[in-house]
C-alpha cells in the first residue's frame, strides 16, 4: 500500500513539475512575456493542407500567401505584460481581374476560305472590389500552462466597394442590336452577383456596360473568448469565438447599361441608380474567418469559430 501511495505522489509530483517547466530544454520561455510583440493568422489552410496530404489527394499544393483572401483578418498584439495585451486588426482586401476572349468581328464581310481564319475582334471584362478595415482592443489571459485561455473586448470600422466594366468588341448599332459576344455569366468572366443582380443581360439589344456598387460603411464591437496551447516556445494553435453589436449600411450604386430603341431606331447609353441597404445585428461575428461586418458582405449569414496559428516574438 506504502508502496501505491508513493508512485502516485511521484507521479502527480512528475506531472506538477512538468506543468510548471515553462521553458524549453535551451531555456527559452514558452509563454509570451511583457513587451513581446504577436501576429495570428487563420489556420486552417495548414490544416486543410495536412489532412488531404494523408486522404490520397493527389491534387494537393501547399499553402502559401493566397491564405490571405477576402476572408482573412490578421491580429496583432502588443503584451503589457504576461496577462494583458492591445490587439490590433486589420484586413486590407483589394482585387483586380480582367479576363479577355476573341470573336468573331460582325464588321467583316469577306468570304474566308479554309485554311483562312475569321477576322476576330476582342471581348474585355474586368471587376475590381476593395475591403479595408480596422480594429482595435484589449485582451486579458489566464492561466499559469501551455493551455492559455484569453478574453477581451475590440472595436471596428469597415468599408468595402465593388465595380465591373464590361467593353464589347462589336459595337451595338442601330442595325446591329445583337452584336457577337460571349456571357460572361455562364464562362465566369466575371461574378455576375457581385453588384446585386443576377438578371444581367449580355449580348442582346440591352447589354450591361458597367456596374458600380454603393460604398459600404460598417461599425461594430465585439466581444470575445478563446484558447491556445503553445506547441513549441513563443508559437501557439487556438480558437476564438465572438459575440458583437455591428451597424452596415451600403449607399446607392449605378448601372450603365448600351440600349436599342426609339424611333427612328438608335443606341442610347443608359445609367440608372440601384438601391442602398442598411443591416443591424447582435450577433456571433465571425463567419469563414472574417470579423468586420456579416462576411464582409451583409449577408446576415450565423458565425463560426476559427482556428489561428500565433507568432510571438
């Protein structure tokens, strides 16, 4: 019995010092001190990465900078002491994309024979979008262990804006109304819901020129909770969940649209206004990793937890 009593003590005496050994075998702290600076990112590209390496996914690549994409929000922090932190949040979210394709040119009358190619002109779609936001707050940590929990409280600011231009390389005319070109809702030139209307008409005697989305203003402040474990000195793996009060509001965007009618018949540009929106929600926050706004989109959509990978340095 004396003999049982003392391998638990020894055991529990092991497990406690170990608990308490905060510093790697080269002496390094494993927790993060006072002054020490911190980046978290999401994880879940890692992982998502390691377990199709394991499921025979032939088609796997590695992650790379691409994790950082119009859900991405990046937190910094700055540790007042080994229990306190500032945080800072940022997303900056700007994209560009053009896409080209060649057909047939309407103006041309000659006969082509083989192996001759017909003439061919140039269809340019392109759409832009910008996301920016900041936020900032303060955390507070527990625990004396790898295993830290943390709470705390951030407050935003966010605006995001969208356009598409779309220029046809056959000119619509008023005996020419249905100039050769290709939709680029069904061969994804562009994200035909990105301004709202997924009633776009490409090609016929009513053809969308250019989209411009209202610009998007967003305030909010969140609540949160969540815990890490530091696998290695100064590199921790954890989850964060919040809970925040947010206001959104989208102005009025404009649509130019290259129209056929009248009489005589002609070809008119058309600009009308499409309307704004406003949304105000209590609500979990974080939705695919994003926490500015209801996905960085107004779309009301429920919160999800998301895993971070943290650097301390």
């Amino acid at each position: 019995m004396k003999k049982s009593v003392l391998v638990i003590a020894l055991a529990f005496g092991v497990t406690g010092a170990f608990a308490q050994d905060l510093t790697s075998k080269k002496g390094e702290p494993i927790l993060p001190e006072a002054g020490d600076w911190a980046i978290s990112m999401d994880a879940n590209p890692i992982f998502n990465y390691l377990g199709n390496a394991f499921n025979g996914n032939t088609s796997n690549s590695a992650p790379g900078t691409t994790w950082l994409n119009t859900d991405q929000t990046i937190i910094g922090k700055k540790f007042i002491d080994e229990k306190n932190a500032y945080r800072a949040l940022l997303r900056l979210g700007f994209s560009n994309v053009t896409i080209k394709n060649m057909v047939a040119d309407d103006a041309n009358t000659a006969v082509i024979t083989f192996p001759a190619q017909n003439p061919q002109v140039e269809d340019k779609f392109s759409s832009r979008s910008t996301n920016i936001a900041i936020g900032v707050g303060k955390e507070m940590r527990r625990g004396k262990t790898r295993l830290q929990g943390y709470y705390g409280a951030d407050a935003m600011i966010w605006i995001s804006m969208s356009s598409t231009k779309a220029q046809y390389g056959n000119i619509m005319s008023a005996t020419n109304a249905t100039g050769t070109t290709t939709n680029p809702e069904t061969t994804d030139f562009y994200d035909a819901d990105l301004d709202g209307d997924t009633g776009e008409s490409f090609g016929t005697s009513n053809r969308k020129t250019i989209t411009k989305s209202g610009m998007t203003f967003g305030i909010g402040v969140r609540g949160f909770i969540g815990a890490e474990y530091f696998i290695i000195p100064k590199i921790s793996i954890g989850a964060e969940y919040g809970w925040g009060i947010g206001f959104q509001a989208s102005g009025k965007g404009k649509t130019s649209t290259e129209e056929q009618g009248g009489t005589p018949n002609q070809v008119a540009v058309i600009e009308r206004e499409t309307s704004g929106s406003s949304m105000f929600g209590f609500d979990t926050d974080m939705n695919n990793g994003t926490m500015f706004g209801w996905n960085g989109s107004g779309s009301g959509k429920t919160g999800a937890g998301s895993l971070r990978v943290t650097f301390h340095f």
